[in-house]
C-alpha cells in the first residue's frame, strides 16, 4: 500500500512543529488550514515534561513546575535527539540545564525520579510525549482519531537527528508520512497564502526558532515550490539568547549580593523564566524589569535591563545571523536584489535588532510578517500532509514541494578528506553512486565511514554511521571496483550500501544504525511502553467519566422521579468513592482499572436502568388541561424549554392539539411556540389536532405573516430580539458560498414546486427556470423563477410563516427556505426606494402602526420586493374602512452587512421596475407616521446602508502615507492625549486630559474652533453621535460618564461606573458601552433606560484572566450593527469579538486567534471598517495594523519606536474623517498625527534568471583498509 494510501485509510492527518520551547499542530481540510488549539486555549504548546510522584505533566501545565521541580522537568530535547553524549554543542547545553543528562554508551540520555523511582528516558521517547500530546490536542479537537503526521524538523538536522524524530513519530503511535525541512513548510504557507502569484517569485525564508537558524531560498510560482538554497546554525536561537541574560543577571546578583546562584537550580530556573519574559518585552519597549522576590537567600531581586544593553550581550550572536544568508544567496546563485519577499518564522524573528539586520541587510525591503511565525511551520505541515494523503481540494491540486539536501553526504577516503558522494543543494529524493578502490595491496576489507558537512577534511564533519566490507577480493592496490550508493529518501534520511565487483560476482554489505540510533528492539519496546502508558491512562479517563455521568444523572431533576432518596445517595457514594480511588491509584494498571469500571458499573446497573426520562410537568399540565398552571409555567420557562420535545416524542402543544383542548392551544399560539415542530411519529401539532377549531387556530397563525403582531416577537426592542436576528444573520453568513446546487434544487423542486405551486397560473413557466438553474449549472435562474409569477410569493412565504426563533438556528431550514439569499450576491445599496408590498396575505392596519413611535424598528419575516422608482402603491385597507383611519408610512430599511436586500433589476422579469429583493427577517425601522385624509394609505420604503457610528467604508484596499502630519501639539492637546473622535461631519474631538477640556475642530480648520469646559477630571475617552452628543469618559475621580448635549451645550451625568472608562461606545440602539480597564470588564447601559445606575455586563467577568470570558485590562472597543463587541484585551494581547447574548469570547487578532494573524503588544484602540476589515492600535509595538483579504498588515508606525514622521511612540487611539484620512492619538509624543489616505499602486515584479553550470567528475579515491 502507498504512503498516501495508508494515510488515507487510517484516519486524519495532521501536520506538527515539533519546536525546541514550543510546538504546534495544524491540519488541512478541505483546503482550508486550521491551527488547532490546546486545552488552555493557545495555539502553540511548550516542549515541556515533567515527572513526579503522581505522573508526567506536558505542555503548559509541566512548563509551570519549573521552578519548583527543575531536576524532573525536561525542556530543550531536540537540542539532544540525534547527537552524541560527547558532541561540543550537547556538552555546551548542560551547563544551562537542571536535569541530569548521562552518558550511555556515547548516547545521551535523561535520568528522573518517576514514580518514586529512578527512571531513564531517551532524546527520542520525551519528544514522543510531545509528539503524543500534540496528537492528543488533535483528537480532542476534531473528535476523531490520529493516526499519521507530517513532522519538521530544522534543515540543518542531519540524517541522525531526522531518523531519531521519526523513530519519535513511530514510538507515539503516528504513522510519520514525511519529515520536512521547517523552512520548506514554511514557503508552503507563504505561496498557500498568496496562491494568486503566477510570476515566479523568489523568497526568502528566515527561520530563527528556540534553538535553530535556518535560511532557505525558493522559487514559487503557480503552486509549484522549488527550494534553491539552504544555510543554517545549528545551535542557535531563542534560548542562547535567554542564556546570556541568565548569565548577565547571576553575574550582577554576585557583585551586589556576593551569592552564586549556580547551585540553586529553583532559582535558576525563576530567573530564566523572568528572562524569557523580559526578553518578550523588549521587543516592543526600550526597557524590562526583573523582579523576583526572595529569589535566593531571602533576596529579593530587582533589576532593569534596556533593549541597547541585550544586544550588547549578544552581539557576536547578532552578527552570526547574515552568514547563512550570504552563503544561501551564493548556493542559489542570486543577488540580494533578485529576492522578492523576505518571510519570517519563529519566535526569535520578533527580536528588533534581527528585523532590523535584515531589513539593512535587504537595503531596507520590507519584511513579510503576515504569517504568524509561531504557527507558518505547523501551518505548512498541514498543507504537505493533507497533498500526500490525496485532499482532492482546488487549493491544494497544483502545490508541488521540491527540497533539497541541506548539507554535503560522503565518506572518508584514505588520505582523511571527505570524498562527497551527494552534493549540498541536491533535489530530495537522490541515488548517487560512486566508486573508490583499495589504499594497499591485497587488501582484504575495507572501512566505509559515512559524514556529513562541508569541511575538507572528514573528521572535522558530522560522523553519521560505519561499516565494513569484507571480504573482498584480494588484488593489488587500486584495482579492486567498490561502488559505494547513497540513497537518501524525501525525508532527508540515508541509507549506504557498498558492493565490490570482482571477476563478474558482486559483494554487497548495507550500513546499519550506528550507536546513536535506536535499534529495532529499543524501538519496539518503547513504542509498547508508550501504548500500555495510553491505555493505562484512557481507561482511567473512561472510569472517571462514568463516575461522573452517574453523578450528573442523579443531579437532574428530570431523573430522579423513579428513585428514592436511598438509592440516590447510595449511588452519589459509590461513584465519589471511585473517584477518590482513581487519584489514590493513578498508576493503577489498565486491567485494573477496566475491573473497578465492571465493579461499578454492576452496582449502578440495576438503578440506572431505572432512571428514564420523564416528561415535565408543564407538558402534564398542557396534557391535563389545567390552565391556571399552564399560565404559570409560561411565566417561568424559556421558550427554548415551551418548545422542547418530551421524552416521549413529542411537544406540549402536539399534547394540548391532540386532546382538543382549545384554551390551552390559543394561550400556547399567543405565547408564540413553534407549531412546525413535529414529533416522534413525523406529524405536526396541525396533524395531531383533534377539533377543527384548533386546525384553524393553527391555520391562521401559519398564515398571519404582518408586519407588526402578537405572533412575530422580532423588534428589536429586546435583548433576546438582538440575539435571535443576529442568529440569523450568523447562519446567513455560513452560508455565503452556494451550497450544492443539485441538493437544494431537487429540494426546492420537491417542496415547493411539485405540491404547493402546482395550482398557480404559470407554473410551467416558473418550473422552466428551475430546469435551466440546473442544466446551466446558474442560480440566478432561480431569482427568475422567483419572479416569474406572483402566485409564488404566498407559497413560499408560507413556508418561512412556519419558521420560528428557534427554527434559525437549524442551518438546514435556513438553507432550504431561503436559497435566493445564498446563491446570489448581496449588493451595498444606498438609493431610496419607494413602493408597496406585491405578495398577498401581508395586512398592515392604523392599528397595528398607532401603537409604535417613530423610531421603532421592526422585522419582516418574509420575502418581498421593492422597486428602484416610484411606483403605484397598493392598497392595504379596504376601500369601505373608514377614511379617517388611513395612514401614509415611511418605512427605512437598514442593510445590515449586505445581507438584507438583493439587487435584482438584471435578473428579474420585471426589468423596467429596476427590483429590489428584501429577504425574510429584514430590519426596518418607522421613520415618519402621517395621516392622510386625502391619498390612500401606503408604505414608503427607503433602503440604505446602515453602517455603526464612526464606521469608515473605503472602495478598495486602503493604504496611507507613512510620513505622518502632526495635526496638532502639545499645546493644544495637553501632555497626553488618549481619546480621538471624528463624526460623519469631518469635525474632530480630542479628550485634553491635562486641562480637562474637549477641544474641537470643524472640517478643514488648522486651529480649534471650540474648547468646552466641564466638570470633569483626566478624561480617558469620548465618544460623538451623529446628532453631536459627546459622552465624555468622567470615572478617575467622580465614577461616571457625562453627556455634552450639542443642543443645551449642558453636561448631565448618563452613567455611573466605578473606574475610568478607557474607551467608550455609543451602537445603533443608543446603548453605551464603557470599558472599565482596572475592573477588566465591559458594561453597557441602555441610555432610554429610567435608572441611570442600571448598568450591565457585556463581556468579561470582572476577575482578571487569559480565559474567553476574561479580561487582563481592556482598552479599546467597537460595536457593530449586528451588535458584535469587538474589545482590545491590552495585557492578553488580543483582540476579542463577543457576539450578542455570549459570554465567552473569540479571538479575532493575536497570537492566539483561531487564525493565523499578527503578535501584538498591549491593542488599545479599535475600529472596524464596513467590510467588517478591523483597524488595530498596537500600542506596545508603536503601530497601527489592519486586517483585510490577505491577513494582517502594518498600516502606520512601521518604522519602529520613535518621534520621526512615520514613527509612533504610545498611539492609544485613532480616527478617520470622511476622506479616509487617519488621525491616532500619540501619546509619549504629546501629539495627533494625521496620516493621508491615497491609493493603491502595483508594482512589476522581477524576473529570476537561472543558470547551469557543469561539475567535473571526480577520480576514484581509495579507500583505508585492512
């Protein structure tokens, strides 16, 4: 069977970063490339394990014993796999590790304490944890099992190193389907990323991780990626430069102190992790602390280190990083000009001095940041595994991965030089033969020594293996043939055999695994170990589960009717006690294990199978007619609980329908429970009606599509309205690419067109596009099918009446109903629109329309059309309904993210009405109510974009002059400008925290044309409506915000907080959002609401946290129209998007975002565009970045810390005009700089020219002997 075969088979594959201090799992599906998430949340996992008493740890959890269990806590393997106990780079490693490394047999290996015993590990089993671990995350993650990986490796690992990390694969149960270089799988993300390339590009990969540094040079071009070129340091990264640090501190603590931490590994290691935070620091701030208390000795130690001194530490290592450039750009035979992205991988990519050496070094090219370099290898991985196990995806169809051999591959020859059998740079998989003879006369045998490296003589290269060949044919010196092959395969890993050809027979001998390999033997018993160790721990998982379900079980309410109190207790017992068990005995074996979940599980069986379901009692209730109980239950229960199906199949107005008891059927339809539910037996409560007095109680709720009615609960004048709309517009946007056109066809034939259409008058016509829709493999016949006769508007909106709150959230039903939504594309439209309603059975009476002010805003439940131009308005009352109760209405549609109304004009039949689709639960709202004694009454719809306040929309990809304008100084904005507004009008609102002042600007003006003085202190933020209110942040001292109102010019106090708001919002309800930064929290207050103090939340839990549903200082925020909050998570490093009614948040920006995206440093400011593009104020990282079509890009600030015109120093907030101008907030530079929007420009991209250049053979070389 193939390799890919054997992937396919076996279940998911997945692609895996095995890294030096952290690792990542990614898999492809589909064509789409998932970074997967560990338990905690974050997208990257530390190569950590630890041993103790009670188990191993891995991850994050085993990184956090550290400092309190240094001697058993395993970090930095892959600085071991594969080398020698005596290699100068291992012997180097162990001055800096707490761990005990011995030497067994010129192999290195890791001695613990586990389990009260002294315990021995191998390089390739602690990484197999890892390996495991990540497999782990995988499984947990998508809910199937793994079973095969794509792993990387450093292209400077040699064929040792790569076959000890697949030997690592294999003991972790992984079928390892390839091992690639980190910077090839790396250009595999970059050109995934930017599949639009058709020129050939050359690229640059600059891989510096925890431990290596890799360049590799590629040609990409049309998926096709050819590596050129690759250079490297083998033992250099992110944790050399951690060492320096840890040095330069203990050295600092012994002059101070005159104490020597060398010896106090628990303080080494609190020091080493206070220096990798430092050093995280000092990438987007001139300056760290250290502050450890009673670090040694009852010492507490504080001290500082500045960025100018770090790279004093280090910089003979700085200068090390340009030599593997150089000579990849020699191997490929380039110039520095010819190279076109400069991509970055790795951690220690993000260290200024490294970006900065670059950029010098490329004549200041930009550099290619908008793959996360913590996630592009794992990221490309995925790609390579999801191509070798067959995904048929488009995406993936043309990607072709060439790589090469990262270093020469010979043997030693007589004379002690390196006789190169493979080249440097050679195309991956490569058979080169060549042969040697004897050194001596009748020489009997030969000694075949296998390196690897580039110096002249062998012994100073990577010793990889050796054998002998004997006996061979004894003959005078020089004349015996030995033709010695190597066969390196696509995972870079060697294999040498040797044959002597002597009088026509030949004598081959292979090599075999030298001492620093696992044998055959070694390598079964560890992948049995870690078997048993996974079994051992799965059956514990299934005990503790079981254990916990039958506690679950009894604590439910609804199964505990059939067992008495005795039996319930005497169950909690047995399963509490198993569960003390379990932690007692975690070492327990698999077997018994599996006997204590028999045991249990015998005991509970006679009781569990006695605990059923019951129905609740609110079904008993409806069932027994008791109505006094029914209304009380309904004031109770969600509707999520009214409308749930019983135990017994079926819902509680199928029980009421069933036993004809009407009262309860009407108080149920006024309460607006779902009549299209259907039961166990696949009726409706309409079939199940027992009186033909319910059947039309039902009929006529079905058919009752009004505006405005008992039955359509949709204003949005509650919370619980927000939420279920913005369901719908989320499974709308699920839906934005067209499903299968052939299942939702066949569908809509099959429902609508074979049954309910058959009686209208055109049907053929209609059926006639729904056949072309087909043949021409074209949705847009189906708008004209929609349009082809109005019969069809009644039928169809019949079908949607039936969908209720709760039926949106069945992606099927969405998908069904309402395919003329996701098949066509949703224009922006911004005309007005002037016209009636053309479908039937929509009544819209003065009663109806009286109750409601102007300014309500309504939901439509069902399709209609409008019309570009004015048109004759049908009459919605009957001609004899009195005069003086008509009424003229002018309803205002709000395009909520293009999702509510389709331009059909070109589609439609009805061409000359220029039409307009609005689609089913379309936000209007009531804009103008006038009586009309003259003119028949009528509905004037207007349609526009409805866009947040403050919320720029730009007609391309947006790009700003990085020279900056300062717009205004010091000495008119104070010391520390924090807030910035500007409303639609172009005027600009600045927050002068200094003189507790708000100055404004009016367009075009140099000067502040207004100052308004208040009574309030250090504001931090404002905001601006459209009418010209200003909320100004008052929380420092007099816990509030105030309200300026631009019509009294008088503040007034709207809401009561009791820390400063670091950033305030006003969205389209009139709801002000305040982010309480010390509080860690985001509350709102509804500004209609009569109490001033009733605040609520609206994200985070008010304790500080990394979790979804935490803050760690929130800072800037934004509300779309859909109502999403989007916070800045300042000391998380995030950007977190809450939507309605969910408490746990997704991050949208970070490095723990579900996608790839940016690092970023404390975000402050945010503002998201109408493309829903975001606009991030990088406060840490002195920059503003932008998210758009291809990912993440800096904006402005781009040139580091600083006050120069296109540099930032604190930019806490920005704004944008109506040109598209950017204004931001510079804060240590007592400023507003004012960045010009201007267009986009395309420049021509350069041609690769490649030459060929012939090598000479070599002669044959002889061979030592014996």
């Amino acid at each position: 069977m193939s390799t890919a075969a054997q992937g396919r088979d076996s279940g998911v594959t997945i692609g895996i970063d095995l890294g030096t201090a952290y690792s990542c799992v990614a898999v492809c599906q589909n064509g789409r490339v998932e970074i997967i998430p560990n338990e905690q949340g974050n997208r990257i996992t530390p190569s950590y394990v630890t041993f103790n008493n009670n188990g191993r740890l891995i991850g994050d959890e085993a990184k956090n014993q550290t400092s309190i269990n240094p001697r058993n806590t395993i970090f930095h393997t892959k600085r071991l796999i594969g080398r020698k106990f005596n290699d100068p780079d291992v012997q180097s490693d162990l001055k800096h590790w707490p761990f005990k490394v011995i030497n067994d047999n010129g192999r290195p290996k890791i001695e613990v304490t586990y389990k009260n015993q002294t315990k021995v590990f191998t390089p390739e089993e602690i990484s197999s944890m890892i390996l495991i671990k990540m497999k782990n995350i995988a499984e947990i993650y998508l809910g199937k099992k793994v079973s095969s990986a794509v792993i990387t490796v450093p292209a400077s690992f040699n064929s040792s190193q790569r076959q000890s990390t697949k030997d690592a694969g294999t003991i972790a149960g992984l079928h390892v389907l390839r091992i690639i270089n980190e910077s090839s799988a790396a250009a595999l993300a970059y050109g995934f990323d930017q599949q639009n390339i058709s020129k050939e590009r050359n690229i640059l990969v600059f891989d510096f991780g925890g431990g290596t540094l890799s360049v590799s040079i590629g040609a990409v071009t049309e998926g096709i990626f050819e590596i050129k070129s690759i250079a490297g340091v083998a033992h250099l990264g992110g944790e050399d430069f951690h060492n320096r640090m840890i040095h330069h501190f203990v050295q600092e603590l012994k002059r101070k102190y005159g104490k020597d931490l060398q010896s106090d590994e628990c303080a080494l290691q609190r020091l080493r992790i206070a220096c990798e935070h430092a050093k995280l620091v000092l990438s987007s701030s001139s300056q760290a602390s250290i502050e450890i208390d009673s670090l040694h000795e009852q010492i507490d130690f504080y001290s500082t280190i500045t960025r100018d001194r770090f790279e004093q530490l280090n910089h003979d290592l700085f200068r090390l990083i340009l030599v593997p450039i150089e000579k990849s750009l020699r191997d490929a035979k380039m110039d520095k000009s010819q190279i076109h992205e400069i991509v970055l991988v790795g951690g220690s990519t993000r260290i200024p001095k490294v970006q900065k050496l670059l950029q010098d070094f490329f004549n200041g090219k930009q550099l290619y940041k908008s793959i996360n370099p913590d996630e592009a290898v794992a990221y490309g991985a995925a790609i390579e595994a999801a191509i070798l196990t067959g995904d048929k995806s488009k995406k993936l169809e043309d990607i072709l991965l060439f790589d090469i051999v990262s270093l020469p591959l010979g043997i030693e020859a007589s004379d002690g030089t390196m006789a190169v059998v493979i080249t440097r740079n050679t195309r991956l998989p490569e058979v080169q033969t060549r042969t040697f003879t004897t050194h001596k006369d009748n020489q009997l045998g030969c000694d075949i020594k296998v390196f690897e490296g580039e110096q002249r003589m062998a012994k100073n290269n990577y010793f990889l293996a050796s054998f002998q060949l004997f006996p061979i044919h004894p003959a005078p010196q020089g004349q015996p043939k030995i033709e010695v092959t190597f066969d390196i395969d696509v995972n870079g890993i060697l294999n040498v055999s040797a044959v002597e050809k002597a009088f026509g027979k030949a004598k081959k001998m292979t090599m075999t695994p030298d001492s620093g390999h696992l044998s055959k033997d070694e390598l079964k018993r560890m992948i049995n170990e870690a078997q048993i160790e996974q079994d051992r721990i799965e059956a514990n998982n299934s005990l503790q589960s079981y254990c916990l379900h039958i506690k679950s079980t009894i604590d439910d309410e609804n199964f505990t009717n059939t067992i008495d109190d005795y039996d319930k207790k005497k169950m909690i017992h047995v399963a509490e006690k198993t569960l003390v068990w379990s932690e007692i005995n975690q070492f327990a074996k698999k077997e018994e294990l599996e006997d204590k979940l028999k045991e249990v599980t015998k005991m509970c069986s006679s009781l569990t199978m006695e605990v059923q379901p019951v129905t609740s009692r609110f079904y008993h209730a409806c069932q027994d007619n008791n109505i006094s109980l029914v209304k009380h239950y309904l004031e109770i229960m969600s509707t999520e609980q009214i409308d749930q199906i019983e135990p017994n199949g079926s819902s509680a107005l199928h029980a009421a329908a069933f036993y004809g008891h009407e009262e309860v059927v009407q108080i149920l339809l006024k309460k607006g429970v779902c009549y299209s539910k259907k039961n166990k037996y696949n009726c409706t409560p309409l079939e199940e009606a027992k009186t033909d007095k319910i059947k039309q109680m039902i009929r006529r709720r079905m058919n009752k599509t009004r505006f405005v009615s008992d039955s359509i609960t949709w204003t949005l004048a509650t919370n619980d309205a927000d939420v279920q709309v913005h369901r719908y517009f989320k499974f709308m946007e699920l839906f934005v690419r067209p499903p299968q056109l052939d299942k939702l066809i066949s569908y809509i034939k099959t429902n609508y067109l074979e049954t309910d259409l058959k009686d209208i008058d055109d049907f053929h016509t209609v059926k006639e596009y729904f056949d072309m829709a087909i043949n021409e493999n074209d949705p847009l016949y189906l708008l004209k099918a929609y349009t082809a006769e109005t019969g069809f508007y009644p039928k169809l909106n019949l079908h949607i009446a039936q969908l209720t709150s709760e039926n949106l959230t069945d992606k099927y039903i969405v998908g069904r109903t309402l395919y003329v939504a996701i098949i066509a594309r949703h224009p922006k439209l911004e005309t007005l629109s002037y016209t009636g309603i053309t479908y039937r059975s929509m009544i819209i009476t003065s009663n109806d329309l009286e109750q409601y002010e102007i300014g309500t805003r309504i939901v439509t439940k069902t399709f209609s059309s409008t019309s570009k131009q004015m048109n004759v308005v049908l009459r919605f009352l009957h001609n004899n309904v009195d005069i003086n109760d008509r009424l003229s209405v002018i309803c205002e549609y709000e395009i909520l993210n293009q999702r509510t109304a389709l331009d059909i004009q070109y589609i439609s039949l009805f061409e000359g009405e220029q039409e307009v689709l609005i689609l089913p639960y379309s936000i209007f709202k009531i804009v103008d109510i006038k009586f009309d004694k003259n003119n028949s009454p009528q509905v004037e719809i207007k349609l526009k974009e409805s866009l947040s306040f403050n919320q720029p929309k730009f007609s391309s990809t947006p790009i700003w002059n990085y020279n900056g304008i300062t717009f205004a100084n010091q000495s008119v904005v104070g010391q520390s400008p924090t807030g910035i507004f500007v409303n639609s009008n172009n005027t600009i609102y600045v927050a002068n925290k200094e003189n507790n002042t708000i100055v404004m600007w009016k367009e075009e003006s140099v000067n502040p044309t207004k100052i308004i003085h208040g009574n309030f202190t250090q504001p931090s933020s404002l905001f601006v409506t459209s009418n010209g209110d200003i909320y100004i942040d008052d929380g420092f001292k007099n816990g509030r915000v105030q309200r300026w109102s631009a019509e009294t010019n008088d503040f007034v106090a709207v809401m009561i907080v009791d820390s400063r708001c670091a950033d305030l919002f006003v969205d389209i309800n009139n709801t002000l959002y305040c982010s309480m930064y010390s509080h860690h929290q985001v509350v709102k207050r509804l500004l209609n609401d009569a109490v001033m103090t009733s605040n609520r939340v609206a994200a985070g839990t008010g304790s500080l946290g990394s979790d979804s549903d935490q803050f760690a200082g929130p800072v800037g925020i934004f509300v779309d129209v859909n109502l999403d909050l989007y916070v800045t998570d300042c000391s998380n490093d995030r950007v977190q998007l809450f939507r309605p009614g969910e408490s746990n948040g997704i991050t949208v920006a970070g490095s723990t975002s579900l996608n790839p995206t940016i690092e970023l440093d404390c975000p402050s400011g945010i503002v998201l565009d109408a493309e829903k593009y975001l606009f991030i104020v990088d406060l840490g990282n002195y920059r503003i970045f932008g998210s758009g079509m291809n990912g993440f890009r800096c904006l402005v600030g781009c040139y580091g810390w600083g006050s120069q015109s296109n540099q930032l120093d604190g930019p806490s907030s920005l704004s944008f005009d109506r040109s598209g101008n950017m204004f931001v907030t510079d804060y240590s530079n007592h400023r507003i700089q004012k960045f010009q929007y201007i267009e986009e420009s395309c420049g021509k991209e350069l041609k690769r020219k490649i030459t060929i250049e012939d090598e000479d053979e070599d002669e044959n070389e002889t061979l030592d002997g014996f």
